[in-house]
C-alpha cells in the first residue's frame, strides 16, 4: 500500500491463530520523501494487541518494522473472520526532529497540515497448515502399482498355456513359464543334493563310532585271554 508519505507493506496484518499462545506478524513503514516524517500506530481494539514501535520519526528514505503481537486467545474460532483493523497516520515534521518533538498535537488535523491515514484489517490464519503432499500417501502409493505389474504378468502367462507360441504376447508368456520352471528344477536339484550330503556325513559318524566300540571290546578282550594265558603258564 503506498501514498506520498509512507509505503506500509503488506496491506493486510496476517495473524496465525492458535489458542492459549501469542502470534505475531510485522508490517515495514518506509518513508518516501527527503523529508522527517513522523508516524503512529492505532487499533480499534487495544486489549486485543500490543504494537512495538506505536510511534516514531522517520529519516528521509528511511524504514521501519512495526511488530503487532496479538495476545493469546482462550478459545477457538468457529470461523477465522475478523473485524479489527489497525491505523497508521502520517505527517511531515520539521527536519531533525526527534522524539522530544513528538507529541500527539502533531496529528491534530489543522489548516494547512496534511496528516495522511492508511487502514489496515487483521487476517486470521491457521497456526499449523497441514502439508501438501504427507510422505505416507507417497509410500502408499508405490505397493498397489507393484502388485499391478505382477498380476499382468501372471495373467499373460496363465492365457497362453495351450496357446500358440508364435503369438508375441504368448511367446512373453512361455518365457516368463520357462524361468519359473528352471528356477524350480535348479532348486530340487540343490536340495536333493543336500539331504545326500547330510545322509552321507550320518552315516561317517555311524561307521566311526562303530569301529571304535568294536576297538574297545577287543582290546578288553585280548587282555582278559593274556592275563588268563598267564595263570596257567605259572601254574
């Protein structure tokens, strides 16, 4: 929003909306002229809000923030209407002013003194905007579009047994049966393969613990005959 005086950015006060907290927003007075301007900052409803930098003078092509905090609502809105506005008024002063030449008879409107004023209305908006585009829904959406590309393919297979092979959606189909069916002989293969290994090892362990039992019998055997073979050698 501009004029001759002061540019006042943006034209509407942004409010986020959230109960039991403080929000804030800012609005940025930039003087337009080479000359002192000074300002000031009103609200219809001045319990509502606390402006910091209500009032001030502002140097040629010089700018200010103005912060507008908004105290902490008890309660939540049916709606995020809302009717208060805010006033910024504007005048020319004498160059090098200060604030000890500020004082409210600068925006008593006289003859010949030009105060201009700038209304701005007070926009409620959500605190927490939910997002766009949630990641879930993106994780979601990569199953179903897997689980489409397999049924296709089992369905083209599953129509072209008994079909004619030279068909090029069977011949896609006889190729896709006769890797299964490879990958399925290939794994017989490999576990019959390990069960013999398996049998053969049991049947290692077998003979090994045989002989060694039999060892043990005839070494006890062989020394009882000695030790009888001895007795009578001394009788």
């Amino acid at each position: 929003m501009s004029s001759a005086l002061l540019r006042v950015y943006p034209s509407e006060l942004k409010i986020p909306y959230e109960v039991k907290k403080q929000r804030s927003c800012c609005m940025q007075l930039t003087n337009r002229t080479d000359q002192f301007v000074a300002f000031k900052v009103k609200t219809t409803n001045p319990r509502k809000y606390s402006v910091r930098h209500s009032c001030g003078i502002l140097l040629p092509r010089g700018s200010c923030n103005v912060t507008v905090t908004m105290q902490a609502p008890m309660e939540m809105l049916s709606d995020h209407h809302c009717k208060d506005k805010f006033l910024v008024q504007s005048v020319v002063v004498q160059d090098r002013a200060t604030m000890k030449d500020f004082g409210p008879q600068l925006f008593t409107k006289t003859p010949g003194r030009l105060i201009e004023e700038f209304k701005l209305r007070v926009v409620y908006i959500a605190a927490n905007p939910p997002s766009p585009v949630p990641e879930e829904e993106e994780e979601e959406d990569s199953s179903p579009r897997s689980e489409v590309i397999s049924s296709s393919t089992f369905d083209v297979a599953h129509r072209c047994i008994g079909a004619s092979a030279a068909e090029p959606s069977c011949a896609e189909g006889t190729s896709v049966i006769s890797g299964l069916a490879g990958e399925r002989d290939f794994a017989v293969d490999k576990n019959q393969k390990v069960q013999q290994e398996m049998e053969l090892l049991g049947e290692t362990r077998s003979s090994q613990q045989g002989f060694s039992l039999m060892f043990v019998v005839f070494v006890f055997m062989s020394s009882m005959f000695i030790g009888h073979l001895m007795n009578e050698i001394k009788v």
